[in-house]
C-alpha cells in the first residue's frame, strides 16, 4: 500500500511539473482585449515612434534581437551573433522564419529593412541606424554590420522594435499604405484599423516560436485612464496598462493589478545652465551652479515620505537613487549609501553658506500628470522651508518640451526613458553633448563624466563598460545634478480569465515569446 | 498654434532627439519654412479640396475627417434630440406651474445641468450606468453596419445624455422664461377668453410661438455641442472629429488642426442656415423672398 502511495504522488507531482512547464493547462483560442491610452500613429516600423504603434508593431513584427522579462538581451530572429572586431558585427540568422505572407525571411530582408532606415529619401523621423557604416548579406542567412566607430550598445539598439524586419515586397506593392495594412513574421497578423477605435490582429499559426494561444488580439484606445479602470473591472476590456496614483490599493485587489518598477526614471530637474534660467535673468548667477544650493536642496526634499504619499503601498518599491535602474548589469548600489537623505536642518546651513539663507524666487516646470503634479506642489512646500518662493507652470506637452530642450525653467518635475543599456540613460541624460534636446536637460556638464560615458559607449568587453559607468555615477551622485525620485511603476490590471501575461519593464506586453504564450478562459 | 511655443518635430521625436534628427524632420515636413509659405500651402490646397496630410501619421486630413464626422455627428444631434425632450417637458411644466415644487425642482435640475462640467457627467455616467449596474458600456462606438443597431444605440445613450445634459438644462430654462412672455402675451388671453382648454392655448398658442427664440439658441448652441464633444469624445473613446482635435493639439499637428476648424465651421454654418430656413415653418410671419 505504501508502495502504491509513493508510485502515486510521484506520478502526481510529475504531471502537476509537466503541466506547468509545458502550459498544458492552457486554452487555445479566445479574443484578449487591450486598451491603451492613445490609437497608434502607423504601423510601420520603420516610420514609428511612439510607444502604442511599438506595442502593436511588437506582435506583428520580429527584430533581431530583444530583451526578455529580465531586461536581458536574447536572440530573437537570429540564432547567434559575433563581435570579432569592435566595428564589425555577424549575425546568423534562424532559417524557419516565414513572414505572413508565407515568404521565408532571409539576410537579403535584413539588409533591405536597415538600408531602408538609413537612406533618407525613406525620411524616417528618428534615424536610429546614425552609427552603422555599412550592412550586407554574406549569404542567404548571415548579415554583416559595419559601424563608424566601436559602438557597444549597438545590439540594444537592433532591439528597438522600431528596427523590426520588413518584407520588401510588401513596401513595393502597398506603398505608404504599408503603415496601415502591415506584414511581418510575429506571432500576430494584422487584420483591420479604425482609428481611435480598434486595431484587430489574428493568430499567425506558422510563428517560428510557437503557435499562439489567443485567436485573436485587439488594441482598443481609451484615453481616459479612470475609464480604462472601469472598464476592466466590468470585463469591457481584458487588459490596461495605467492605473491612477491613487486607485492602486484598490486596483490590486479588484483587478489582479501586477506592478513593477518600469524603465521610466522620474526625477527633479536642476537647471545648471550658466545663463538661461529665470534666476540668472533676474539676479546675474544660477544659484544651482553651486553645490551646496543642489545638496541642500536634496537633503531638503524627503523623497521616501513623498513617493508613499503619491503612491501609496508601492512607494518603496519604485525608489530610485540615480539615473540608472537598479537592475541594470551597471547599476552601482554605492550611491545608495551616497544618497543625501533627509536633513532639513543641513539643509538650511547649506543654504546660508552659500549665501542665500533668505531664498530666492524660482520657477518649477511640471508634467501635467497626477504623479508629477502631485510632486511639484510638495516640491513647492518643501522649498518654502529653505525660504525659496517657487511657482508651478505646467504648459501643455510641446510647450514644456521646448522649455525643457531651451532651459527656459529653473527646477523641472521631468521622466525619461530608454532601452535598459546604461547609455540610453547615463549618456543621454548626463553627457554635455547632448545639452537640451538630446536629453541633459540639467544642462550637466563634468569632463570626468563625459570621458567615462565615451569610454563606456566604446569599451569591448562588459566588465570594462561596468567599471566606467559605475565610476559615473559616484561622480553624479555626489554632484547632484537632479533630486532622483522614482522609477515609472508599470502597471498591468488584467481580468481572471487572462494568464501567462506578465508586465514589462518597457511598459508593452509580451504575448508570445520562448517564455510564455498568453491564453484566455 | 505657430506663435505658441512648441515644435511639432521635438513632440514626435520627444526628449532626447539628436539635432540631426530635429533638423531633417523639420524640413521633411516642411516646417523650416516660412508660416506665409505654409499657410498659402494650405489654402491653394484647400481650393483643390485637399486638406493636405497630417504631419505624424502622413494619412490625409479629409479622408480622416470624414471617417470622422459621422460619428461627431451622431453623437450631436442625438444629445441634440436628447435635450430637445428633455428640456420642453421641464420648461413647459415649470412655466404653467410657475413658483411650485415642480418648478423649483425642475429649475434646480437645470442650474445643476449647467453648472456640471461635461468630462465629470461623464465619468459620473460612466460609473453609475456602466460600472456600478452594467447597463451600457462605458466606452468605445459601435457601427449600425459592423455592430447592428442595438449595439449602436447601446454605446451612444450615455455619451448623448453626457452631452446633452447641459443643453438640456439650459434649453429648459430659456423655454420656461420664454413660456412665462408669451403666456403674458394678448393673444392667449384672447383664447383663454374664447374656452379653449388650458392644454391646447399652451400647446398651440403658448409653446409654439415660444418655440422661435428656442431654435434660435438650438442653432447657436450646435457649434457649443461641437466644442463639447471634443470632451465627451476623449472620456467615452469615441472615434470622433472632437478626438482628432484633441490629437491635433497635442501633437502640434497644424493640417490636422486646420482640417477640424474648417470641417466644424462648415457644419456650424450648415446648421444655422437650416436654423434661419426652419423660421419659415415656425412663424407664418417670416418669410424669404
């Protein structure tokens, strides 16, 4: 008997570990509805720039490359890649892709899709391939990539869905009409477009990685976010991917609400530039240019207390310390330990040695957002107690972009983000090539600093990179050049019947991938 | 929008655009180029018929428009048709019961239609009817062709009384004063004096003649609703010409801008001229030579 026992519960504990592995629990078939916050622009990739046409470009199109749920960059279309010289990159690619339209996909697609982003009769808004000398098929599925300089970001870069592969053909026979009638290899084929109501995609049961669950995937816009919530708790959609400040506590319970620190680095914005802020225009210097005015303003602001006033339950979880996130292979958790911290009193005594214990007159520039409105206003109150009268504008988006980019602000409520390589966020935002509208919007300027960002963007090996950019941040750590305060929780409210759907730190989702294939009841 | 600061190639590309990128965005969308330039563009494109493209998504402003308007359309003059049968009842009812419960009751409704702001209606709407008792959906449209037709008037109830909630409120309020004149008038003592039952001198000598300054201020108020669906279109998702002016907006997207106001004008005009023809059928007084 007790034989029988034993043979029963292994057999048992092997099925429940087969079944688990091998998704045997799960249901084919079924619509998931998604809805996002604004209708895509086009659904060409290469035309592309927004985050809703990527979600949707995402599960129509495949790029060599991609980040998984870990942030880790995994092959996608190919099967393995070189790096035998700094400029020089092979690629060998799967031989069992096959684009919709039942044409297998080859290097002579690769190389078509890359010359067409860099040749600029196609005009492609944001020319992501700046750093690519040339590109050319070594035969019918190895690609070569020739680069300008050694570029070691260049395989987060090919992650950009933005760089997804087209099939020729298709461009030549749809034209422009391509953006609205797309055809790639991903797991979903597009089906129809109405704007600002539904985009429809269906099954693509030849998907190289597997054939997916979901009959069928609809993208519905629903800009306003209290209604995405309503909606999804009544089942009117499946899935939304924003939840207000404020209804997370009940969205966890209510909506099976999944949250996790994003990609978006949310911070205060100090203005260094030597001339352009409203103080310099009124008194003659930048009272930021000093660094007792930035640490005391640090020490002033108590950002835990913040981050779980504005976000209630989750506060801790998505505090950030720099401008890298933490889960990053460069992160430094020294500057952990560096962080000023909370001292009201310090504070003040740094004010006064610098000379300006009566304050001054500032002007914070804001998001319009709850989060980051919420923010300014406590920003606003805790510059009260270090005698500095600040004021909040917060124009509509383009306006407080061209302000942003001119330095047009004294103080800005400000977010970024990028690809999860640590020179989307370290050389973007801290390098002083890129003053203003390339991202260092704190106008940030330190030799050191930018010696290591350019170290570290051409460095062979990761190691090498890692110590470069560990060595930044301690620098910008100490020199405070923004007040970090959190990083984007990305949210995903799902109802019951949805599984296998995990929330990304890039704020899209995956629906089929190696790691899961998402199926409805 | 040209003076206001905000530059449609830097919202596309948003922060962290290389130069290079700004620089040739700008020209390929014509934007290096003098506003003059641009805006005699755009006008020897209008007399063509050709409301140009938008400059984020290359698709044309008209065929965008028009696959548009029917939706702006139909959620107007439904909340039209809603207020209209809102507000005569309540507006008759508190002018021959003038200082009752009814009237105060009536009339406080009104203040509070009008006071409340369309995009809480409509969250407010949302809640209760579709959240809270499942009776409608909260958002999205629905076509009579694609959908059938239960599906479309299940989808346009809350976003039309939404809409047409103020309207009514304020449609309401001038009936009832308009009412009170007219009542007043000689001429409906004249019938009461004859017999006529009380119902039919309102019906017939009261409301009627009431009904001239109330189509007046239904045509004035069209283009308001207009204005209003901007709102009601962005909080119930509908695919609508008032959506497309917000994304216009946003995004600096100046044919998409100018392609609304010419499209919305139009329309306001079409209407108040149908409006100053309908006086014809109204006041036998009237008349066009």
């Amino acid at each position: 008997m007790r034989k029988w026992l034993k043979y029963f519960c292994t057999a048992t504990l092997l099925l429940v570990v087969l079944v688990s592995v091998s998704g045997l629990g799960a249901k084919v078939g079924g619509t998931l509805t998604i809805a996002l916050a604004k209708d895509p622009v086009t659904l060409d990739p290469t035309m592309a720039l927004d985050q809703y046409s990527m979600e949707i470009i995402d599960q129509v199109f495949d790029r060599l490359v991609r980040f998984d749920l870990d942030g880790d960059l995994v092959p996608s279309l190919v099967v393995s890649w070189e790096n035998p010289e700094p400029t020089r990159w092979v690629f060998w690619l799967r031989e069992d892709v096959t684009f919709h339209n039942g044409r297998t996909l080859t290097a002579e697609d690769v190389v078509w899709t890359m010359h067409r982003m860099m040749d600029p009769e196609t005009k492609a808004p944001r020319q992501r391939l700046y750093m690519v000398k040339e590109v050319r098929a070594v035969d019918e599925f190895t690609v070569e990539f020739v680069l300008n300089e050694s570029f070691a970001p260049f395989l987060a870069i090919l992650a950009n869905p933005g760089l997804s592969i087209i099939p020729k053909e298709e461009i030549e026979r749809l034209g422009d009409d391509f953006a609205r009638n797309p055809v790639g290899s991903g797991p979903f084929r597009f089906v129809s477009w109405i704007q600002d109501k539904e985009v429809v995609l269906d099954r693509f049961a030849d998907y190289w990685v597997a054939e997916p669950n979901l009959d069928k995937v609809i993208f519905r816009p629903i800009p306003e976010t209290s209604v995405a919530e309503m909606s999804v708790l009544t089942g009117d959609v499946d899935v939304i991917e924003d939840v207000l400040p404020d209804d997370v506590e009940y969205m966890k319970t209510a909506g099976n609400l999944q949250v996790m620190p994003g990609g978006g680095y949310y911070y205060v914005c100090i203005n260094m530039h030597p001339e352009r802020t409203s103080l310099y225009e009124k008194t003659g210097k930048n009272p930021f240019l000093d660094l007792r005015v930035r640490q005391a303003l640090n020490l002033a602001f108590d950002t835990d207390e913040v981050l779980n006033a504005v976000y209630p339950g989750i506060g801790d979880s998505i505090r950030a310390y720099g401008t890298l996130p933490p889960a990053s292979w460069a992160y430094n958790e020294v500057i952990e330990a560096l962080a000023p911290g909370y001292d009201l009193e310090r504070a003040k005594q740094l004010m006064a040695e610098a000379g300006y214990a009566d304050g001054f007159e500032c002007e914070i520039l804001a998001m319009s957002d709850a989060a980051r409105q919420a923010i300014a206003i406590i920003l606003q109150a805790t510059l009260k107690k270090l005698n500095i009268e600040a004021t909040i504008d917060s124009p509509e988006f383009g306006t407080l972009l061209q302000r942003a980019n001119d330095g047009d602000f004294d103080l800005g409520v400000f977010g970024w983000s990028g690809s999860p390589d640590p020179h989307d966020y370290l050389y973007w935002l801290l390098h002083s090539d890129n003053w203003g509208s390339g991202g260092n919007n704190a106008f940030y300027k330190n030799a050191p600093v930018d010696k290591l960002l350019d170290y570290g963007a051409t460095a062979s090996t990761l190691d090498e990179r890692k110590s470069y950019y560990e060595a930044a941040q301690v620098i910008v750590a100490v020199e405070l050049p923004h007040i970090a305060l959190y990083w984007k929780p990305e949210f995903l409210a799902k109802t019951s019947r949805v599984h296998d759907l995990q929330a990304h730190f890039q704020g899209w989702f995956t629906l089929v991938s190696p790691e899961v294939n998402v199926w409805v009841e | 929008m040209h003076v206001t600061p905000g530059d449609p190639a830097l919202i596309m590309l948003g922060a962290g655009a290389r130069a290079e990128d700004l620089q040739a965005l700008r020209h390929n969308l014509g934007l290096d180029q003098p506003i003059y330039v641009q805006y005699g563009r755009f006008l020897s494109n209008i007399l063509r018929g050709d409301l140009g493209e938008s400059i984020v998504s290359k698709r044309p402003v008209l065929s965008a428009l028009l696959q548009r308007l029917p939706v702006t359309l139909v959620l107007t003059i439904s909340s039209l048709i809603i207020a209209v049968l809102l507000a005569l009842p309540l507006g008759t009812l508190s002018a021959i019961r003038r200082a009752s419960i009814l009237d105060y009751g009536s009339m406080s409704f009104a203040l509070l239609g009008v006071s409340a702001p369309v995009f809480w209606v409509g969250v407010i709407f949302i809640f209760i009817f579709s959240f809270k008792l499942s009776w409608f959906p909260g958002s999205g449209y629905a076509s009579i062709s694609g959908d059938g037709f239960a599906a479309f008037i299940r989808h346009l109830i809350l976003p039309g009384f939404a809409l047409g909630l103020g309207m009514a409120a304020l449609l309401a309020r001038i009936t009832r004063s308009t009412l009170l004149d007219v009542l007043g008038e000689d001429y409906v003592r004249t019938a009461r004096a004859k017999g006529l039952r009380e119902g039919l001198v309102v019906m017939r000598h009261g409301l009627r003649n009431a009904l001239l300054p109330l189509v007046t201020v239904l045509g004035l108020q069209f283009a308001a609703l207009m204005g209003g669906a901007v709102v009601t279109e962005t909080v119930f998702a509908l695919p609508g010409v008032g959506r497309f002016a917000v994304y216009g907006m946003q995004s600096h997207d100046f044919p998409v801008v100018q392609g609304v106001v010419l499209v919305v004008a139009v329309v306001v005009v079409a209407v108040n001229v149908l409006v100053d023809i309908s006086y014809v059928a109204l006041d036998p007084r009237v008349k066009y030579n």
